[in-house]
DNA sequence: GTCTATAGTTGGATAGAC
DNA sequence: GTCTATCCAACTATAGAC
C-alpha cells in the first residue's frame, strides 16, 4: 500500500478495529484480523501502535465519541414541557441505538473487558463519564427549552438517566423487544420529569 | 484423583470454572485453567463435557440460580408500605450485589459473550428471563406485603426494576460510588411505587 | 476414569529484506 | 514505511497408555 503518515495510519487501523469489533465482537479484532481488514500486513500493525491494548485503547475513545456525536447534534427539541423534552431526546437516541446495535453491544464488550484489564481501565471510565457528560449537556438544554429548573443536580439526573438507557439497551440486546424497551423509556422519563420545578 | 461418577465430576467442573471465570474473568476460564483449578488433568474435562461451550453453558446456568437463591430466601419484608417495601427489596438485593462483584461483572461478561456466539444464546436469555421472574416474585410479596395492586401489568414493573437494576451495577461497576449506586437505586424504586394502588 | 502426549490452530510480537 | 518470514506462547481437542 501507499507510505502514509504515521498519525493517518493510526486512524485508518483505528476505523479498521472498529469495523472488525462492531461486526464481529472485541474478541475477533485481533490484530491479524485488523490488518486484514485495513489491507495492510500485520508488521504495519505493530509499527503504529505500542500493542494490541493501545489499539483498544484508541478504539474505546473513537467509539465513544462517536457515539455522542450522533446524538447531540441531531436533538431539535422545540419548546415543550419537560416530560416532552425527556422523552423526544430518549426517542431520537433509542434511534440511533437501534440502528446501531452491534456498537451498542461493542460498547459493553469494551466495559467488561476494560473492567478485567488494569491496562484498559481508562476506557471503561471514560466511556461512562462522556455519557454522563451529554445526558447532563441534554438535560440542561431540556430545561432551558421548557423553561423549568431540576430540584436535583443535574449530574444525578444525568446518572440516573444513564443507567436507565444501559439497563433498558441490555435488555433489549438479549430479547430484542423493541416495544418494551420504547415502553421502558417512556416510563423512565416520567421519572425525571418529576424533578422539573418551574424555573425561578 | 478419586474416580467420580460423572454428574459429580460435571458439577465439581462447573463450580471450579465458576472460581475461575468470578476471580479472572471468562476469557481466562480456559479448560486448562478450569482443570488446574479442579485440580484434574486437561483430559478430564473433555471426557465430562462436550466441547468448552457446553462447560460455559453449565456455567451460565449455575451463576444464574446462584445469583437469584441469594435473593428469595433473604428477603423478610415486614407490613410496611409499597415504597418501604420495594426500597427494602433493592437494599437487600445491593447489598449482595456488592459482595459479589466479580459475580456481577461476569453476569455481563456472560451476557456479551452469548450475544456474539449462537451456541450460548441461550444462557443471555436464561439469565434475563430468570432475573424477571424473581423480580416479579418479590414486587408480589411487596405488593401483599403493603396491601397494595400494581397498576400496570407486574411483567412490566419487572422489566422496568432489572433494567434499572441493571444500569446501576453497570456504572457502580465502572466507578465505584456505592453512595451515587444506592441514591439511584432510591430514585427507581419512588418510580416503582407510583404505580402502587390501594388493593381491591 | 484418569493420565500423558501430542496434533492442529490461532494470535501477539519481532527481525530483517526491500 | 511496508512487506514476508518466523518465533513463541496458549488454546481446543483427541489418541492411547494405564
């Protein structure tokens, strides 16, 4: 293949891994099967990149990101109550989570496994942090839009929601029951939208 | 060692991969490693089981029951109300949840694991199915217990109170916050009780 | 039933030619 | 920078002695 800078090489292996884990599970991205996928031999593999877990590594960030990306640009949330805040947004990201399950599934692979392994704790943390940090981000554009105020801190309602959206994707994951799973939502964000106070 | 009728081997087997998979994780529960632990050669557990899957299988179901005993048995609630009687249920249920950490992570481990490979789909949806039920069986006793009906149907509330369960030890998993853990769990089981009506 | 020995794969990592 | 070739470790699984 062509002689590219090292820094494009990284993301191509990156996007690569991310292909292979998506796809076919975090056990499957080997680095042969990487290199593979990217067209490039196996040396290339190990010249970008320290080890197999810096790849992880970089895989656990590039699925992190990308996550958040879909779901904070796409929230149009037009001025309605809380409880319609809440749940527009649970909607448009229980989309995006739909559409996108082997990463979905990928995103908890990428836990567990960080979770065994003292070399990729960051990931774990990172990935729960970031989503902590967009509920909180949507949160507050919810409350600004329907002109309420949260009688809890946000970063709470934040984890709240969180574990919420994890515990229902888990579930639907195993049974694929997208009907209970919606129906679980809306009933979670009932729950948040009962600590809306109007703004003062 | 002594030569064990082969149920007998099977079990010591299954409980050995149990020790195994808790402490390492269930990448590391080989078949090397689970006869090292068994303390039995290599040949031993391929004359006992099948192929690695069929161990794995076997493994799912006994973490799935052992998760659960914990629960049923240990759970005295005394006439209170609905509230009282769900937060008291999830107390008990986050206390064992805690003690057994490496048992809850592989729980997750399992569910990713079966997701990816055919041959284990079967012990992701035990598991799930297994963990409504028991919740279904104790929002019953909550709902004798308080003298109260559910407004929607229990299935849903079950499904509703494992989802919630679920994210919560997932993030407690990652960071640690038993306090954050047990201020959500909280949080869920007022939602919970809203949907408590005085029995008729 | 239990053991040792070994076949047959697969994967991480490195060396060295180009 | 990229490739091929190779080393070495670990795994599943089986064969065959005891």
């Amino acid at each position: 293949m062509s002689r590219l800078p090292v820094a494009e090489r990284r993301e191509q292996l990156v996007q690569a891994a991310l292909v292979v884990a998506i796809r076919d599970g975090i056990e499957a991205a080997t680095v042969r099967a990487v290199a593979a996928e990217a067209g490039v031999s196996l040396g290339v593999v190990h010249y970008c990149f320290e080890d197999k877990n810096e790849l992880l590594r970089e895989v656990g960030l590039a699925i992190t990101t990308q996550n958040v990306e879909r779901i904070i640009f796409d929230t149009p949330m037009e001025g309605i109550n809380a409880r319609g805040a809440i749940s527009l947004a649970l909607g448009i990201l229980w989309d995006s989570i739909r559409e996108h399950r082997g990463a979905q599934l990928l995103s908890y692979e990428l836990t567990t496994t960080s979770l065994r392994h003292p070399e990729l704790r960051a990931v774990a943390i990172g990935q729960l942090e970031h989503n902590w940090d967009v509920a909180e981000h949507v949160l507050d554009q919810a409350a600004t839009l329907a002109a309420v105020a949260w009688s809890v801190s946000v970063r709470r309602l934040a984890r709240l929601s969180v574990a919420a959206i994890d515990g229902v994707s888990l579930a639907w994951l195993v049974d694929g029951d997208d009907d209970a799973a919606r129906a679980a939502l809306s009933s979670f964000a009932d729950h948040i939208a009962t600590y809306a106070r109007p703004a003062g």
